[in-house]
C-alpha cells in the first residue's frame, strides 16, 4: 500500500481526498468556459447572422445553423418583423445574383460549357425570344371551343330572359291605376 508522499509522486498534483467527502468543485471562470462560449445573443444579433448565414450558404437551414435558431423562428421572424423579411428578400436577391454569376460562368465555360444552362439562362433573361411559347388560341389557331357546362349555363340564362320578357308582357295592366 502506498504512502501519502507515494501517491502524490505518480503523477497526481491535487491531494488526496479523505473517505467519504465529495471533491471540491472548481470555482467557475471565464477561462474555464469552451472557446466557442460567449454571453447570449440578443435576438437582433441572431437576426444578423442568421441573414449572414443565409447570403453564405443560400439556405434556411444555413442560416439558422449559423445563428444558431431553428427553422421555425426563423419563419416567425419573417412573418413578424417587416424590416427582417425585407432583408431577407434582399439577401435571396443576392443569393439569386451569386447563382445566377455561377451559371453564367459554367455555361459559358471555354473547357466543358453547358448547354443546358445557356439554354436556361437565356429563356429566363429573353423570355420574349427564347420561352417556350403558350398557344392562347384554341386548336390550330381557331376558337377555344367551350365546354358543355358553359354552353348550357348559355342557353339557360337565354331561356330565363325570354320567359321573363314574354311573362311581363302577357300579365295584364293592374286595374284602377
């Protein structure tokens, strides 16, 4: 059995604690604390890096990871605070305007261009020329036909009128009058 001096010569640089008590516990300081550690946020300073976090990762979920909320308040910031949901309008313009360079760049690209975003990208800057194009007039350039239940709504409210206009001319002129 090891002595006192012993046991504090192996490596041990507290002192030995007498049977049956608890060991003390460490007086808490800021040099204790993780590095990661600060004082809590206020809600303004979330918002901030949540809308920072957003512009950087280009999601909602990035950028509650970043402030360190969950989705939920996220939304609830955006439905309850009109100067937060139009920063953050502006920051999915810049998101949008990062993508947008990004696509530019790849369809463009001299080694390995894409096709497919040119095409993309041009049908969404000249829609006029490039969109795919919508047929508002019926088939092969004629009417559009109508359907069975308008015509007949049609023809219903003809006959109503033509009923109403022959029952007031055949109803006689009240008498007295």
């Amino acid at each position: 059995m090891a002595t006192k001096k012993e046991s504090a010569g192996k490596g041990s640089t507290s002192k030995p604690r007498k049977p049956g008590r608890k060991p003390a516990k460490k007086a808490a300081s800021s040099a204790s604390k993780p590095p990661n550690s600060r004082s809590p946020l206020s809600t303004e300073q979330k918002k901030a890096r949540a809308l920072d976090g957003y512009v950087t990762f280009g999601t909602v979920t990035g950028a509650c990871i970043a402030a360190g909320v969950d989705r939920k308040t996220w939304y609830n910031w955006v439905r309850d605070d009109e100067t937060f949901a139009e920063h953050v309008a502006s920051a999915k313009e810049q998101v949008a305007d990062r993508l947008e360079q990004a696509a530019i760049e790849r369809a463009t690209a001299f080694i390995e261009p894409s096709d497919t975003l040119l095409i993309f990208l041009l049908k969404g800057l000249r829609r006029e020329v490039y969109g795919d194009k919508r047929e508002i007039s019926g088939p092969d350039g004629g009417p559009i036909p109508i359907s069975p239940v308008e015509k007949l709504s049609t023809q219903l409210s003809d006959i109503a009128k033509r009923r109403r206009a022959v029952g007031s001319a055949e109803q006689p002129e009240p008498e007295g009058g």
